[in-house]
C-alpha cells in the first residue's frame, strides 16, 4: 500500500474547512474565540494522529503494527545421508 502525500488527502482539506470555518465564526462574533481555537486545535491533533496511524501502516482490522520481515529457511550447509531402510526379517 502506497501512502498519498498529505497535501492529496481528504483529511487536510477537512482540517482547512473546519479551520477557516472556526476562523469565520469567531470573526463573525457567533463562537468566541477560546473555543475557536480549541476547534482549531483538536482538527490539527487529529489530522497528525492521523497521518501518524497512516505512516505506520495500520490498517482497520489489521493487528500487526510493524510489517514482519520474511526469513529465508534454514538450510544445512552439508547434505545429510538418509538412515538406511530396515532390515527385513
């Protein structure tokens, strides 16, 4: 899975809105400006949090984290001789 750029994805043009629409309230005077801010700031908390989750490779459903590296099996330097058959009675 391929990461888009930041500037790509629907999550930076919701951050842009809410900013610009918690800028235009708080100008209009209908949201004073602590909880325009307050607004501002948990939109950007989540817009990193979430880039972070996307960099990091977690899908939903998806337990691993980290993807696991394959690990090419163990081969003997030396051919091992097979036992011989048993011996018939």
């Amino acid at each position: 899975m391929q990461v888009k750029p930041g500037y790509r994805t629907t999550e930076l043009l919701v951050v842009v809105l809410v900013s610009v629409a918690g800028w235009l309230a708080e100008w209009a005077g209908t949201l004073a400006p602590k909880w325009a801010a307050i607004v501002m700031a948990i939109s950007s908390g989540m817009y990193i949090f979430s880039r972070g989750l996307t960099k990091l490779g977690v899908a939903l459903g998806n337990a691993k984290v980290v993807p696991v590296q394959t690990v090419a099996p163990v081969v003997p330097a030396t051919p091992v001789a097979a036992s011989p058959p048993p011996a018939q009675v």
